[in-house]
C-alpha cells in the first residue's frame, strides 16, 4: 500500500472517530467549542480540555504501558517497512501521548514519519529536512501546551539522539557508544520537561536499552516471531514508567 493510500485510509478512520465522538457528546448533552482548537493561538485542544485544573497535563500523565505499546508497534512497523502500522501506531502514540484533537494528531503523526522517512536512508539521508518536520511537529505541540519554548530546540535535539543512535547501531564513530545515547536522550527529555538530569536519567537508561535490543532484532532480520520482541516491549514500558515518575507534577 502506498503512502498516500495509507494517509487517506488514516484520514477516513480520524474522520469516522470523530464523527462518533461527536454523536456520544451530543447524547451526552456537551457542546465543544472550537473542536479542533485552532481557532486562537495556543487556545485549549482535547489535551487541555480533559484536565482539571491544578492537574499535569497530558504531557506530564500519561498510560506508560499503552505508550509503550504504540511506539514499540511503531518501531516493529518502521523496521519492517509497513507503513500502514506504523503510521496508525504514530496516531495512536500521539493522541495518547498528546491528546492533541485528531486534525492536529493526524498532521503530527504525518509529520513524524516523513522525519523518520527523511531520516532513514543510508548514507543519503536528509537530516535537514529530518528536522524541519519535527520543528513543525514541535511547534503544534507548543501550540497545544505553549512547550517546548523552542520547537527548533526540541528538533536538534530530537534529531541528535537519532545521529548518536546510528553511530552505536552501525558502529560509523569509534568511541561512541550506548553512554553517548543515554545522555543525548537525556539531553531532550531535559529540555522538553526541564527536570534535572538525575530524575531523568533512568527513563533514557531504559530507552537506550530497548533501542540496543531493537538493534540486535534487525541485525537478525526483523522476525516477527522473534523472542527479542518482548523484551523490547518490556524495557519501552520501563523507560515510559520512569519517565511519569519524573515528570508527573
């Protein structure tokens, strides 16, 4: 199935979501205003409406295993070349992760897997326009929650973990290794919360662990039936896990 295939058959799904939603709120006697919250500059989406004041935002509490379980079926999807899953685990991820509505939620997601797209040939890959759609998915986070301060920041940072991640997976930088990864991943979790390093550090360690176990699944050749899976899966829900421990307030 072809890319523009996948992105109108995601689309369609949003569309019949959406469509639903709105028939259980109108049983349900609620009216929302400015539903897919565009109407005014850094106004209250789905993320920000379902909060109560005083409470994290979606940003800060989040279902570490359900999390976790998208982005490992992103993963699984992107090593294997099935757009189709990896882009549904991108919509997923993100309206979880986010809880932005679905009209912002299906622009991220599009936007992460083109990054990642961009990103992934080897050698010629394009880490320029790799960072410019993470810019723009950072800007409508920031739409959404006004952070991260600077979406150009989040994107070089987000980007940088990749690079290191390619440099440990391809061995391409001698002396570089899984302690670069941890703090490069620690560096974007830093900004992006503006925690201090020690309460993030574990949620990286547990990443870093998971990308090595993912790395040795592809070296094998991505098998589906693969007994590395589960433990890649275990060690995302651990790094999601220490990840709300340090962010939840």
């Amino acid at each position: 199935m072809g890319i523009e295939a996948v992105t109108a058959r995601v689309k369609t799904t949003a569309a019949r979501r959406a469509r639903r939603l709105r028939r259980h709120d109108r049983r349900s006697g609620l009216v929302r205003q400015d539903p897919v919250g565009l109407g005014r500059p850094g106004g209250r989406d789905a993320g920000d409406a379902e909060r109560s004041a005083g409470q994290p935002s979606r940003l800060r509490s989040f279902d570490p295993v359900r999390v976790a379980d998208l982005e490992y079926r992103a993963w699984v999807g992107y090593y294997r070349h099935e757009w189709h899953q990896a882009l549904m685990a991108f919509v997923g991820l993100i309206r979880m992760g986010f809880g932005m509505d679905w009209c912002r939620t299906l622009h991220a997601a599009w936007l992460v897997l083109r990054a990642i797209q961009l990103w992934a040939p080897l050698p010629d890959n394009d880490p320029d326009a790799a960072r410019a759609r993470m810019r723009r998915f950072y800007a409508l986070v920031r739409l959404s929650y006004g952070e991260p301060d600077s979406p150009a920041k989040a994107a070089e940072l987000e980007v940088d973990w990749w690079r290191v991640h390619r440099q440990v997976q391809y061995s391409t930088a001698p002396g570089v290794g899984d302690d670069d990864l941890v703090e490069s991943v620690t560096r974007l979790y830093c900004y992006l919360f503006g925690e201090p390093e020690a309460e993030i550090r574990p949620a990286a360690v547990y990443r870093v662990r998971a990308m090595g176990l993912s790395d040795q699944w592809v070296r094998e050749g991505c098998l589906p039936d693969s007994p590395l899976l589960l433990p890649v899966h275990g060690a995302l829900v651990r790094a999601y896990a220490a990840l709300l421990a340090a962010v939840h307030h």
